[in-house]
C-alpha cells in the first residue's frame, strides 16, 4: 500500500471526510482539458476470485459455480467500459449499449474484455440486463432512456451513474439540476417501476471497480431497500468496503452536488484518483 495523503475536506460532530490521492496523479491531468477519464484495466487476479449473484437473475452458472448475472449497461463512455470490464471480468454477462454499438471504439472493447461482453443498442442492453446501469452523458439521460424503451427497466435494478454536469461555462462544471430536485429523481420519475439506486456517481471511473483505497464506504441512495443491498452486494464484488445509504432517491440531490466539488479537488491536486471518505464509528 503506498503512502497516502489524505487532506479533510469538512469536519463536523462525529463525521470527518477527507480526499485520499493516489500517486498516479501524471495519467490523470488530461481530464482537466478534455473532461473524460482514463479507464484502469482490470487486473487478472479478479478472475480467480469467488462471487454470489442474487438467484433471483440466475441464468447460468459461472466458472466458480456461483450465479451470474445479465447486465446491461446504457453508456459506452469510460464509465460504462470500465463498469462492463468489471461484471465480465467476474463472470456476468455484458451488453454495452450505444446508438453505435458497432464502431471501431466498442470492437476493440469487446476483444480486449473477452467473450462475456458484447455491444448493442440501448434496447438491446436494456432488454439483456436483469440488471441495469445507466452510465450516459447527463444531458442525454432522457434521450438514452427513451431509445431503450421505458418498459424494459420494469421491476429492475437500475444503477444510475449518471451526473448533471454543466459544462457550458468550460471547468470547473456545475449543475444543471440542483437542490430541490436531481438526475436521479427525474430517472426514477422517468421510471416509476424501476428501482433507481444512485451510486459509484462520486467517484471516477478508475475506481469504480478494485478501488485503490479499500477502507471507503460508497455513497448509495435509492426508494428500493432490496434494490439498495442489491447495489452493495455488487461493491462488495467489485472490492468496495461497503455502503453509507444515505437514504431515499431525492439524496441524489447532494450526491450530484459533491461532484463539481470531487472535480475542483482534481484540479487541485492534480489527480483524478481521489475519492471522498466518511470516517465514523
Ligand atoms: N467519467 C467518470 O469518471 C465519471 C465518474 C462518475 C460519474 N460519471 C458520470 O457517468 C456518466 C457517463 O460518463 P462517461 O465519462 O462514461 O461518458 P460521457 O461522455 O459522459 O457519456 C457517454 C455516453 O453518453 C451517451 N450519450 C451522449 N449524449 C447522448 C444523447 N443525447 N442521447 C443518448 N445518449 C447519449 C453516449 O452514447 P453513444 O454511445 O451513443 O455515443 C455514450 O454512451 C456521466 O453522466 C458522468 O457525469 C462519470
């Protein structure tokens, strides 16, 4: 474990939270100037680790002999190759969804992720997955959901990366949805048979899946209790620690808020590994 600096950002009764900077800071700088993040591979020894899926999506079993799970992810970004990368590294089956499922850009994703992913439409994912993530631009949201067809989200595990980032000034961003309602409330509007639970949205994508930082807790919010353990279930699988569930959907009001915060704290320190921890008892 490298030594970590770790800088308190806010300190109040009984809560502290402080950044933890990794020394990768070099590969990180050229979010700064182009706003998207490089993705970190995954590394191999994910694959003789044991995972549980839920039996309520089991289709078949994985090499382990645990459950696997059909996801589909609505965004080909770096979140969602980065999020792909993990559920198939760890035996699920993947269909990245895109309205160009068949650019050079997502063929070299799916042979450098192996025969568990694949791409398609948004429909297409959305159709595949018993579990869903949506990974899009925050201002394509909408426009993703419609082309996937609201009725395929019915009864399902929705996890919603999605931020409203507002870029229409240039960097730092802030928001185009804020305080009294969020992306994450109008999704699970959007949605009302879906279970929207917000989550990884705080962190970049590099650590999304095997985090560097193994104590830190994900911020979680969501309607949907067992859609919530659900969500937890899957950060344990990815190398989480666990979750702070902070409540129902309308959180995603100050989960999207801290966004343009994680981002000026990039800038800051020049590096887009940092992560927000919340130390308690
Ligand atoms: N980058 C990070 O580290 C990070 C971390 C936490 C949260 N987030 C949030 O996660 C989301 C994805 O971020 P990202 O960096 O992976 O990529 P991104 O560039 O924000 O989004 C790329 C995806 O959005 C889709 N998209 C863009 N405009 C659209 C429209 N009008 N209608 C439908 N789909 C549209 C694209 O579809 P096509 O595939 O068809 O082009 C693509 O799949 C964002 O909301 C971001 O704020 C990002």
């Amino acid at each position: 474990m490298p030594a970590i600096p770790a800088i308190r950002l806010f300190s109040g009764t009984g809560m502290k939270v402080e950044v933890i900077t990794s020394p990768k800071s070099g590969l990180w700088a050229h979010f700064v100037f182009c706003q998207r993040l490089f993705c970190r591979p995954i590394s191999l020894s994910n694959k003789a680790k044991i995972y549980h899926g839920p039996t309520a999506n089991l289709r078949r079993r994985g090499r382990d002999g645990f459950a696997a799970m059909k996801v589909g992810i609505l965004g080909s970004g770096d979140v969602g190759q980065a999020l792909g990368r993990g559920f198939a590294a760890r035996g699920h089956e993947v269909i990245l969804g895109s309205r160009t499922p068949d650019s050079g850009k997502l063929k070299a994703w799916v042979e450098k992720t192996g025969n568990r992913a694949s791409t398609g439409t948004f429909a297409q994912a959305a159709a595949h997955g018993d579990t869903l993530v949506l990974a899009t631009l925050g201002t394509g949201a909408e426009q993703a959901i419609n082309l996937a067809g609201p009725s395929n989200f019915a009864g399902k595990l929705l996890i919603d990366v999605t931020n409203p980032l507002d870029f229409s000034k240039g960097m730092p961003p802030g928001l185009f949805i804020g305080t009294t309602d969020s992306l994450g409330e109008r999704i699970q509007r959007m949605l009302p048979e879906a279970k929207v639970v917000k989550c990884f949205n705080t962190v970049g994508n590099s650590q999304m899946v095997d985090p560097t930082y193994k104590e830190v807790e994900m911020l979680i919010c969501g309607n949907d209790k067992t859609a919530k353990d659900e969500a937890a279930r899957i950060l344990k699988e990815f190398g989480w620690k666990g979750v702070i569930d902070i409540g129902g959907i309308e959180g995603a009001r100050w989960l999207e808020a801290l966004v343009p915060l994680w981002v000026r704290v990039g800038i800051a320190l020049n590096n887009w590994n940092n992560v927000f921890r919340v130390l308690h008892e």
